[in-house]
C-alpha cells in the first residue's frame, strides 16, 4: 500500500498547471494523477444499486456495459423497506464489490425528492419523504464507507425531474428548500460524513448549482460542517472558474485544454485567489489519501482484487428485494398462494420470464445473473402443484396481441389462481427523460379486466420505478404486490413473497395517486422557457394530498401483512426546554403481532402543528421504525426521540428554525392515513420575537413583547383611563391593524404621529 501523501508539501511542489490539472478528471471515470510527485489516480464509479465499472474509457451511459456486478434492489424499492439496517448491509456488499474493482468512489446514493412521480429518475430516489431519504441515504453511505470506500451523495439539490435538467433553474422558496429539498443531504452529511458530494445539473433559483456558493459552502460547509470533496455531475460545469470559487473542486468529466487552462489564466491575472485554488487542491489529495489509507488498490496500475462472492451476494439481493415489497391489497387473504399437489399456477405476463428489474441510464448494472419468476416459483411450489406460463403480452408495444391474450385468457379460465406480472416498459421511464403519464401500457391493463373474468383469484404483481395509477384496473385484482425495480434477485423474491416463505413488510415510500392531476406538482411541472416553479412549497407528496383531503388509491405508508399488528401503550416524556436547544421527546409504544405468523411492521411517528402562524402540512413524518422480525403473539416496544427541530418550521423572516411554543399532536400508526395511537405534548418557547420597524404592522407592534407596552406608553390614555386614538378601537385595530405604523402617523385622529412612532422605535432594546 502506497505511503500516505503530505498535502501540505506536496501543496508546495505542485505548480499551477499541476494544481489547475488536479481539479479536473483525466478522463471519464478518474481523477488526475501527477507521477513526478507520486500521486495516483482514483477511480470513480457509478452507482447506487450495483456497480458500474467499465473496462476501459467508457461511454458514460452504459452502452458499452461493465464488469458484471450484482444488481441490488433500486432505491425505489430500498426506500419502501423502511429499513436503514438492510440498506446499511446493501452498502457494506456495494463496498465490497468496489473493493474487488478498484473503485474508490461510488458515485451514489442518490437523494433527491420525489416531487412528481413523472420524473424519469424516481427509480433512483427513496422518498416523497425526506426523513426516509436521508436516514436511508445515510446508511448506505455507512455501509459502503465502511468497507474503506467513498460515496458521492447526489444529486446536491433540487434535481427533482428530467426535463431540461442541464439547465433548468428549480425555483424554489427557501423554507421549502429547508423543509423538503436540503433536509435529506443535511442528514447524510452530519450523520454519515460521505467522503464527496456531487452537485446538480440543475440551476436552483437562477444559480447552476455547480457554481452556486451558498449551496457548495454557505450550507454545505459553514453550516453543516462538510469537510469532504465537492464533485461536479458529469458536465455539469459551465464556468469553471466561477465554480472554483463557489466551492466546487472536481470537474467530471474533465474539459480537457479549456477548464484546466482557463483556472491557470484565472490564477495568473488574480481573478482567481490562489488560496482557493489551493483548497480546491488540497480536498482531491485529501479523496486520494483516503482511498490510499483504505484498502483499495489504487493507481494506474491498480489490478482488481480476487472476485467476491457473487451467490452469497445474488442472496442478499434477493432477501433485500423481498423485505421491499409492499403488498397494496390482498382481498380474502389471497395471498400467500396455499396451493396443493393437483393445482395449476397460471403466471402470465411477459415480465414473468423476462423481468424488469432496475432502469436506465447511468445507473445499469451489468448483472452477474437474473432470476426469472416463473423458474422461481416452481421451485418454490409443493410438489404436484403445475406452474404454467403464458406471456399475455409483449414488453414495448401497447397493442393488443389477441393471440397472446386469448392463450392467456384460457390458461387463466383453468387454473386455481392467476398471478400476472405487470410493470413499465425500459421505454417508459429512465434517466435523461420524465414521464407524460402515470398509466400502464394499454395491452396490460386491458389484459387484466379479461383474466380477471376467467378466474376472480387473480393476483398481480408489479415491476416500475415510481408510482403507476391503478385506479382504472384494480378492480379485478384481489391481490396487488407492487415490487418496483428490486434488482437481479426481484424473481426469487416475488416467489418467496408470492408462497409465503417471506411476509411482506415494505411500506410506501411515495404516495399513489387515484389521477396523475391529483399531485400536488402537477401544475408546475416541468415547467418551461428555463424554470421550474416549485409552486406547491412544502406541499409535496403526502403532505399536499392530506391538505387538500384528496383521497389517494393508497396513502404515503401503506403496505399489508401477512398477519397482523396491534398498536398500544402509546407514552411521551419531555425533558429540557426550546430556548438552549435541550428540548428532547421520547415517544414509546408498543407493537404486538396478533395475526397467525411471523412478520415485521413499519412504525410511523407524524407530527402536528394544529395552530401554526405559518402554514404546515397537515401531518410530517418525523420517526419510522422496523420491528424485529415478531413471532404470533410477541411484542416489541419501539421508541422515538424528537428534538426541538421536529416541531419547528423554517422562518423566513428569521433564517432559521422556529418552534411555536403550544399543543402538538403526535400519530403512531401504519400509514400517514392510519394512525392507530395519538397523543398531544405541550412544548413551551417563547414567541419568537419580530424585529420592529416603521414598516411593522400595528398589529405586529400590539403582538411585541415590549413594543406594545412602549406603544401604549406614548400613545397615552384620556381622562377616562381609556387609550387614545385607534388604541381603544378595538373594531378599527381589526379593520386597519394591518397597516405599517408609518403610514397610520399620516392618518389624522389615529393617536399616533411621526413622533409616536420614532419614540417608540428609539426605545426598543436592540435586538
Ligand atoms: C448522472 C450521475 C452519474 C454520472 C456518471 C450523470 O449523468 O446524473 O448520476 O453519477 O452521470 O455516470
């Protein structure tokens, strides 16, 4: 293992080109090596559910293939397991399998928030939620980190869609990028220290983000401490200098004679502050040295280790896959199929045989092999029972084929229960592009209604990276297994969930619609000319479907059981107080399997402000926890902890957290619409005071601390004891109280005057 670098004196041998050469790439996938001082190149690799290394210089997007890899589940499912403990495992064998590669930076996990589930990527993202987003990001980057290699956590911030993504400015308001957009990133940061971040495509409020200073430093840094390397998305730079200062040190892919000569230039006319360009520097030997110091080979030279174990992995991704699952309905207990010797299983649908199991883009893996269900499910079947495949229709076309119908029509006419495969076509969703619409393709959907007259016992299992609208076919399935994109293993894991040998115990980590209309994005999005508003503010996903009290084909949440869980003994205990920040809940319950078998539930913890000065969703998801796995009849106590920033907003007046001192309502339950326990806590604070001016409203002056008293003071009061002027009004204060006091000092017979109003403000205490 080569000696770890000294940045400080290799600072001072470098020359400028040298240092200008270390902020780019030297070609797509490494950063750049200087062999006169002994500086290796790192490689860097995508992405977040299997590795992507290729051979040789590679093409970026995966048409000419990597290194075969394992496939894991894609965030899409991870996200619906709730479970950051499998995600961490999922991390630690991505590591692993780096390791064996000579990867030194995973670029992922990807982050970003489902705002739209038309947006071409969701397959990538965990969340509508950014709670689940960030503890789940977090723990995968623990667990690949923890195998001595680095993590690029993406894409940093709000590239929320597909749709002119290299240029779009996302104009977002800042409590809405505080509550919603950054909160995921901040947690992964703080919680998890990933060794690089990578900036997004995208503008946010007219700033590319790649050269955006107060997302790279202001927040990233000075804020949350990041003292890791800031990567640039692949062509995600514009102006290099400018991205330079604004905190971003690595060019990807580098633009080779222009980037490198233009900071040269920069630093020789004094635009550029050599100090930054040093610092710059500094965190790229920093990203060698750690990947030095961890066990991974590193150089030009690098050799790959000896290969890991692809079966025990290809298992892992198969339980993994399984724990994802979220059973959305399951009429008359259809499911787990009971069949016995004699039975026929029709399994229909083309996606049986040929799975959809990840999407597209920069994230494809090369897969080191890939269950197909029909295969699964004789396997898992008793002996005697005939698993029979039909594949109804074809993958890519959304016509009719009514000789594959009919064969599948009759086949389901007789057997004992239909299971049919669905899901969205590679053509339908992928990186580079959004969705126009939330349907099925048409030769499915009308499949279903025909199956489902030939036999009622029909189960449908699904296969798509975000939300598919199932309000116009549900009707004719008694059971529904939405199992996303769950990875090379996604066919042994529909088998297991399908006979029972795993409960499912995913839960939705995105709302489904009854109508695309219905989300809360739909009327800004994509946007056009440029800009996306992001017009629902902190509105997204579940929170503006419960504002607006819009009935959903299934909640933020949701997911079914084999069995069945109670909910009891809800407690709170408050400790310490708002004002030093020592405010602390402790929020316990317990959970109790009362169904006939073993099965893990997903315990959610949503928070309620009922009397907020500013608008707030109606309820925020603020704890989740997996049970063990809980025998018929066994409990388990599961507790949260809440600080002060759980009850607070984002204050824009104050540019920072604010807790409204009042009656909480607490939930625990099994959905954001299930909420089987609640509770209210009082958490005390003082109102947070607002600064006076001549601009405050009289309203405001009457609602200060200190100011209404100074107020009375000089406005006086008559012979009677009453107060002067619009003070003893109390039908006027209501008709113009929102009136800037400056301007009611030019309004005669108010009691107040230019004099009044500079009194008072003379006297205020400073702030
Ligand atoms: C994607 C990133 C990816 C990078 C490298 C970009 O187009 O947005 O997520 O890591 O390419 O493949």
């Amino acid at each position: 293992m080569p000696a770890p670098l000294n940045i400080a004196s290799l600072l001072a041998a470098l020359t400028l080109e040298e240092k200008a050469s270390l902020c780019l790439g030297s070609d797509f996938w490494h950063t750049a090596p200087i062999p006169r001082l002994g500086i290796p190149a790192v490689a860097l690799s995508d992405g977040p559910h299997g590795l992507r290394k290729q051979p040789d210089e590679g093409d970026h997007v995966g048409i000419s293939g990597s290194l075969p890899a394992t496939c894991y589940p894609t965030a899409s499912a991870l996200g619906s397991s709730f479970d950051p403990d499998l995600v961490r495992r999922v991390g630690e064998a991505l590591g692993a399998e780096a390791l064996t590669q000579g990867v030194a930076v995973v670029l992922g996990p990807g982050i970003n928030i489902k705002r739209s589930p038309l947006c071409g990527r969701n397959f990538e993202y965990f969340s509508e939620d950014p709670l689940v987003s960030g503890v789940l990001g977090a723990a995968l980057v623990e667990g690949v980190q923890s195998q001595g290699i680095g993590t690029s956590v993406k894409h940093y911030a709000a590239n929320n869609q597909e749709t002119d993504r290299l240029r779009v400015s996302a104009d977002v308001d800042e409590r809405t990028l505080r509550e919603i957009y950054l909160p995921g990133f901040e947690r992964v940061v703080t919680q998890a220290r990933p060794w690089t971040v990578m900036c997004a495509y995208n503008k946010v409020n007219g700033v590319y983000a790649s050269e955006n200073p107060w997302l790279l430093t202001e927040v990233l840094r000075d804020e949350w401490g990041f003292d890791g390397l800031v990567m640039s998305d692949w062509g995600a730079v514009h102006d290099r200098v400018a991205a330079l200062d604004a905190g971003l040190d690595l060019e990807m892919p580098p633009d080779l004679g222009v980037s490198d000569a233009a900071i040269v230039a920069a630093a020789r006319s004094g635009e550029l502050d050599e100090a930054v360009l040093d610092r710059a520097v500094a965190r790229v030997l920093r990203l060698v040295d750690r990947a030095l110091s961890g066990a991974i080979d590193v150089g030009e030279e690098a050799t790959a280790r000896p290969g890991f174990d692809a079966d025990r992995h290809h298992a892992l991704a198969r339980a993994a896959a399984a724990e994802c699952a979220v059973l959305l309905k399951n009429d008359g207990d259809l499911l787990p199929l009971q069949p016995s010797a004699g039975d026929t299983v029709a399994v229909i649908g083309e996606f049986a045989r040929t799975p959809r199991y990840q999407g597209a883009g920069s994230s494809r893996v090369n897969p080191t092999q890939v269950d197909n269900a029909v295969d699964e499910l004789q396997a898992a079947v008793p002996d005697g029972v005939r698993v029979v495949f039909a594949p109804g229709f074809g993958i890519g076309t959304t016509t009719v084929d009514d000789e594959l119908a009919a064969e599948a029509v009759a086949l389901a006419g007789r057997a004992s229960v239909v299971v049919v495969f669905l899901g969205l076509p590679d053509a339908d969703e992928s990186e580079g592009f959004d969705r126009t619409h939330l349907d099925l393709p048409a030769n499915q959907t009308a499949l279903v209604g025909r199956l489902a007259a030939a036999n009622p016992n029909l189960v449908v299992v699904l296969a798509n990276g975000s939300a598919v609208r199932l309000s116009d076919w549900e009707q004719h399935a008694a059971a529904i297994l939405e199992c996303w994109l769950s990875g090379q293993a996604a066919g042994g894991a529909a088998a297991d969930l399908l006979v029972g040998a795993a409960n499912p115990s995913g839960r939705l980590a995105e709302t489904l619609p009854l109508r695309l209309k219905d989300n809360p994005s739909y009327l800004n999005f994509p946007g056009e000319h440029g800009h996306v508003r992001y017009g629902e503010g902190v509105f997204v996903g579940y929170r503006g479907y419960d504002a607006l009290l819009l009935p959903v084909s299934y909640p933020f949440g949701h997911g079914l059981s084999y069995t069945n869980f109670e909910y009891a003994d809800l407690t709170t205990t408050l400790t310490g107080n708002a004002e030093d920040d020592t405010l602390a809940v402790a929020v316990t319950c317990t959970v109790t399997n009362t169904g006939q078998r073993a099965g893990k539930e997903v315990v959610q913890l949503y928070v309620t402000d009922p009397d907020s000065s500013v608008a707030r969703p109606p309820r925020e998801l603020k704890g989740f926890a997996k049970t063990a796995t809980l025998a018929p009849g066994e409990g388990q106590t599961v507790t949260f902890r809440l600080q002060s920033r759980d009850l607070s907003y984002w204050s824009v007046r104050q540019h920072r957290w604010v807790l409204e001192g009042g009656t909480f309502r607490l939930g625990v339950g099994a959905s954001s619409r299930d909420l089987r326990l609640t509770t209210t806590i009082e958490a005390t604070a003082l109102p947070p005071t607002v600064e006076l001016d001549g601009m405050s409203t009289l309203e405001e002056c009457l609602a200060h601390p200190v100011g209404a008293g100074l107020l009375r003071e000089a406005v006086g009061v008559d012979e009677n004891g009453r107060p002067r002027g619009i003070l003893g009004d109390e039908e006027l204060i209501r008709v113009i109280g929102n009136f800037p006091i400056r301007t009611l000092a030019a309004f005669p017979g108010l009691g107040i005057d230019h004099a009044t109003v500079d009194h008072l403000l003379r006297r205020l205490p400073p702030q």
